[in-house]
C-alpha cells in the first residue's frame, strides 16, 4: 500500500507529460487546413519585419515598401514557392533580422528550447517542493490547535514577557513594577 503511494506522483507525472506529447503531436503531424492564396501571402507577410516600419510586420505595414513586398510575396507563391522558400528568400537578401521568429536551427534553436527547458524545470521543481511539504505537514500534525504546542508556547510567552519588563525597568523608572504600602 505504501509503495502505491509512492508511485502516485510520478504516475501522475508520466500520465500528464503522455497527454502533453499526445496532444503536441497532434497538431504538429495534423494535415494543416488549406489556405487560400491571400491567407497564404499574410501567413508569410506576418512572419517578416517591414525593413522601414519599426516594430511592424510586412502584413500590417502602410508603407510602399510593404505593399510592394506583399505584392512580391503573392507573385513568388502563385509562380510555385514555397512560404518557407520565400521567407528565405527575404532573409538572405535583409539578413536574419527580417524574420520575427527564429528559425530552428543553430544558434537561435536556444530560443525556442530554452523557455521550454525552464518551464518543464520550473513545473519539477514545484512538484518536489509541494511533495515536501505536504509529507512535512503529514509527519507535524496539530499545528496551532495542537495542546501540547499551546503549553509550550504559553510557557515561553511569558518567560519572554517577564524577561522584557526586567529589562525595561532596568532602563526606565516608569517601567519599574508599582509597590503599594498597606497600612
């Protein structure tokens, strides 16, 4: 019985990175829909940076040099090229700069699997600290209910009470304890 317990978390782990898999893999591998030619030059369009504009895609830019690359764009994709054919094409003539996502390739793949390392890393992390925690408070149970921490702390309250007001009145006059004289 104990040791199903203990397998529990990391079932449920196993069970939660197949359905995180599953689910990736299926909308890597699924047939993309069909896209119409205009969809296809804005798809392409949003993925490049108008050289002129800044902070713009090539999609969304007013400026001439925009349209006429949108124009360029849908030309390149009616004569046969590829999306990733044309956005090659752009990088080589701008450079890589001209692409608002890094490719997944090289250097600029740390990119994109960085984040992801850190967030799976990050997920571990609270899982083992949560785990912890819970067999902490499983091993002390009580807590400020308990009796027994409730005499302890009782005790030491006003140890600590008696030991601030000696001190006090060493310090302060107004502090000492008043004695009253009877009689």
């Amino acid at each position: 019985m104990k040791q199903r317990r203990s397998l529990r978390p990391f079932l449920f782990v196993l069970a939660l990175v197949a359905v995180v898999v599953a689910i990736w893999s299926f909308v890597l591998l699924g047939a993309p829909p069909v896209k119409t030619l205009d969809a296809r030059v804005l798809d392409v369009a949003s993925q490049l940076k108008c050289p002129i504009c800044q902070g713009e895609s090539v999609a969304t830019s007013p400026s001439l040099l925009g349209q006429q690359m949108r124009a360029d764009i849908r030309q390149r994709l009616q004569s046969g090229q590829s999306e990733q054919e044309v956005i090659s094409y752009y990088a080589s003539r701008y450079g890589q700069q001209i692409v608002w996502s890094p490719q997944w390739q090289g250097f600029s793949l740390l990119a994109w699997v960085v984040p992801m390392v850190l967030l799976g890393g990050g997920a571990i992390l609270l899982f083992f600290i949560l785990r912890a925690w819970h067999r902490m408070s499983r091993a002390h149970p009580g807590g400020e209910d308990d009796p027994e921490l409730a005499k302890v702390d009782e005790a030491g309250l006003k140890r600590y009470r008696a030991q601030l007001e000696r001190e006090l009145a060493a310090d302060d006059p107004l502090f000492a304890p008043q004695r009253t004289e009877a009689g």
